[in-house]
C-alpha cells in the first residue's frame, strides 16, 4: 500500500506554518488596507519583520526531521550489521560442527 502523500502534508508541521504566516499575511495586509489605508506600509513593514522568525522556525524544525531520519537510518544500519554478523557467527558454528562430526567419524 503506498503512502497517501497529502497524509504527510496535512500532519506536516512546516505546512501548518505556512498556511498561518499566509493567513496572517493576507489578514493583514487586506485589514490594513481597507481599514487603514494610511498604515499599509507599516502592516507592511511588520509583516516583513516577521518573516525571518518563521524562515527560522521551518528551518529548525526541518534540520530536526533531517536530524530524525539520518538516526533511523544509522539504527537501520547498526541492525543490518548486527544481524550480518549473528549469520556470519551462526555459519561458523555450523562449520565448527560440522567439522566436529567429521573429527568424530
């Protein structure tokens, strides 16, 4: 069963970001201008401001999913080579014991 990919974009966190500092954008900016013409340029402004507060949140909260996937994959790899190594103990102890038998004959 493949994976729904707007499952991953409805629970994204990064995604809920955007759509409130798009919202609060739009709000904004149309509030001002019908509200307060003479203001725009400083809701304006404001809006700018704030821009690089939610740059920095998407930003960190991306490096902390990359920083996620990257310690599942080394988990991933450590448990290939653990059980790598159990079926490499394992042949060799079949051929202790078979070369026991062959001792004993």
């Amino acid at each position: 069963m493949t994976p729904n990919p707007f499952s991953g974009l409805i629970h994204s966190r990064k995604f809920w970001l955007l759509i409130l500092d798009t919202v609060v954008s739009l709000v904004a900016t149309v509030g001002a201008w019908y509200l307060a013409p003479e203001a725009l340029n400083q809701v304006i402004a404001i809006l700018a401001i704030m821009q690089p507060l939610y740059i920095f949140v998407i930003t960190s909260i991306t490096k902390e999913d990359v920083a996620k996937i990257d310690a599942d994959v080394q988990i991933k790899a450590i448990q290939a080579t653990v059980a790598s190594t159990k079926a490499d103990v394992q042949i060799q102890e079949m051929k202790s014991s078979d070369i026991a038998d062959i001792i004993k004959k």
